[in-house]
C-alpha cells in the first residue's frame, strides 16, 4: 500500500515507549516525562502581543512569499551580525523556513539523486537520515562517539565514500549528545567539504542555550564556510517557539535557492504574522534569552546532582536542554528506559532511538519544572 520510501524507513522504535507510558498511566502512575525537547517556559509577551497584533491586519492573511518577507530576513541578518558575527546579505544569504525541520527535510530533495550518498551523523536527529531515504539517496552514517568528543573523524571515512558523498549534516549544540563544537573543528570540517566536494547543511538551534561561559559559533563564522554550505536555525528553541513553526536558512546563496525552488512547489511560505512577531524576538529585547538558560542551568545542575546520587555516571554539558548519560551496567538503552517507566514512572529516550551509536546511553530533557526533576531523581535513587 505504502511507497518504497515510506517501507524504507528506519522502524519507530519509541513506538514501544509510547505503548507502555499509556499501559502504566492507565495504572494510575504520576509520569515524569523527561523524554520530551519541547520547551515548558511560555513565548515572551512582547512576541505574543506582535502576533496578536498582526493576526488582525488584513495584508498579513494573504499568501506570503516563498521566501518570507524582506524585514523577517533584515532581523535575521542583523541578529546573525549582532549575536555570530556573520555578515549576510537578507536578500540573497537568509531565507525564511516553516521551522527548521522543514528546510533540512526539503534540502534533500534540492540537492540529492536517487542512490547519492549523504553523511549523517550517528547518533542524531532522526530528520537527517530519514529525509535522505525518503529522497531515495544512501544514508552513510558517521559515528560520534565519546572517545572524539561526539564529533564525526573525517579521517576514518572511508576514501570512496568521501568522493562520491554529496552532503553533510552536522549538528553543533548537538542533539542528543549535548556535544559542543568550536570553530577549529569548523575549519576541519571545510577543509573536508573542500577536499571531497560535500555540501555542508549545519543545523543549529540550540546555539542560544549556553552555560558556563561557552558560545556556541556558528559554522559560517569560519572562512570558506559561505563557500560550502548553509546554515539552519530557529526561534523554537531560542524564545520558546516551538508550536510557532519559524526558522531561516543562511548562508551560500546558491543552496539557498535550491531549497526556495524546492519551497515554490511544496509550500506556501510562513505566515506572515508569525514573521512579524519572528521580527520582535530577534530585534526586541534578548533578556528572554538570559532568563531561559538560567533556568535551564538550574535545571541541569539539579539534574545532574540527583543522577549522580542515584550512581549514575553524569557529566554537566555546556548547551541545549539535554543530558545524555551512559546506562547502568547490563542494560540497553531500552531497558534502561523501560526500567525507569515500569519501576519509577519516569520517561527518558533510548539513546538507540537516535541511531546505532547510541546504544548505551539515553537522553534526558530539562523542560520540565525543577521541582519535577528533583521528584524523578529521588524515584530513580530508590529503584537502583
């Protein structure tokens, strides 16, 4: 019944956490849903108010344009000079996007034929490697691993494979490791992207939520980056957007209209009163931003001292709302993540979920209250 593309992909292996969370809510369970990357602080009011405002406005409930309104793609050029000191042209290096995940779908379809080979990252966000098959392309996994920092070795990539590849995700603040990148790695991988002709697609969303003195950079910062690739993010994860649907594409205007082509024929573009309330995140005050990642410092701090209280082996990460910790000894991934349902009614995400590499590790988010997270921890301490 289904098309090729749809068998194709990978089995939906949180399925089966879906089935039991209901199965043990039904038992009347308090679950503790720390699986879940969806931010539980609400949209700043000032951003809010710009929608509500613009809802009302007649021009704005037409059809936008496919690339999204010139002052939209202005906030972000000047956001990108403000925030990354990147220079961007808004009319040529920024397009608008229905989200970030949209975009990095819709590039395969730009830029991939049937039977090309992608590198995506191991373990990863599952949109990479499944946008690939559904191209029709060959998906050539890259292992992260904790030996390298969670970052690909270019080194170990098989010389064939490099030749023939045609792009590359990569994904810095990583999800779900947690993994940060500086611009030295950035300049190995457009060394790379150079050598073997690979188009570099970067997707950075959580390049706001940053503690202990990190700044996450972006990879078009390094020389030759523009030349090579572009760069996806989001205001989800920045000001608490997520149900929002806006991001932007920037970077290498030759991609960029790849993707726009793609966008004409697929989409209608982004509402234009979300873009005006876009346009007051990222030119209205950024203390929002200030706010979130203390709250989410706190969270991690919490996190991280209750899972080594319970003898979890834990390491504080330096972004995202994520911590990705190694299982227990004589568990997998889903064990482990069955086992804290079933015994402590608390939800994490198997790090298998998220390719091969992630066996042996899951994921926990911080977007839930600090007190709820502390309540989890004790649970955990009392089951191991």
């Amino acid at each position: 019944m289904y098309a090729e593309r749809i068998n194709s992909l990978p089995p939906y292996l949180f399925a089966e956490i879906d089935r039991k969370k209901r199965e043990v809510e039904n038992r009347g369970v308090d679950i503790i849903d720390m699986g879940v990357g969806d931010p539980d602080l609400p949209t700043p009011s000032h951003i809010v108010d710009a929608l509500c405002k613009a809802a009302a406005e007649p021009e704005n409930q037409r059809y936008p344009t496919y690339e999204g309104m010139f002052a939209f793609r202005e906030a972000v050029a000047d956001w990108y000079r403000r925030r990354k000191h990147v220079s961007l042209d808004p009319d040529s290096e920024v397009l608008t996007l229905i989200g970030s995940k949209e975009g990095i779908a819709h590039s395969t379809f730009a830029f991939l034929n049937t039977g090309d080979i992608a590198l995506v990252p191991d373990p990863a966000y599952p949109v990479y490697k499944n946008a690939v098959i559904m191209a029709g392309s060959i998906p050539f996994s890259m292992p992260l691993t904790e030996d390298n920092g969670f970052k690909p070795d270019f080194e170990r990539i098989d010389a064939e494979i490099a030749k023939n590849a045609k792009l590359m995700f990569l994904n810095y603040p990583n999800n779900p490791t947690a993994a940060t990148a500086d611009e030295e790695f950035f300049k190995d991988v457009v060394d790379f992207a150079y050598e073997h002709d690979i188009m570099v697609l970067h997707d950075n969303p959580y390049s706001e939520l940053t503690f202990d003195g990190y700044e996450a950079p972006s990879f078009l910062r390094v020389s030759g980056a523009k030349e090579v690739g572009i760069e996806f993010n989001s205001l989800s994860k920045t000001y608490n957007m997520t149900g929002w649907r806006i991001g932007f594409a920037v970077g290498n205007p030759e991609i960029l209209n790849g993707l726009r082509l793609v966008k004409t024929n697929i989409d209608s573009g982004t509402f234009q009163a979300i873009q005006v309330a876009g346009i007051a995140a990222l030119t209205g005050s950024q203390d929002c931003i200030r706010a979130n990642v203390a709250v989410y410092r706190a969270r991690r701090d919490a996190l991280a001292a209750g899972l080594k209280s319970a003898g979890i082996e834990v390491s504080k990460p330096k972004a995202t709302f994520y911590l990705w910790v190694r299982v227990p000894d004589g568990y997998t991934s889903m064990q482990f993540s069955m086992s804290l349902l079933e015994r402590a009614g608390v939800v994490v995400t198997p790090g298998i979920g998220f390719g091969e590499y992630g066996e042996g590790f899951v994921r926990f988010s911080l977007c839930l209250d600090i007190e709820r997270i502390k309540e989890a921890c004790e649970r955990i301490i009392d089951i191991l």
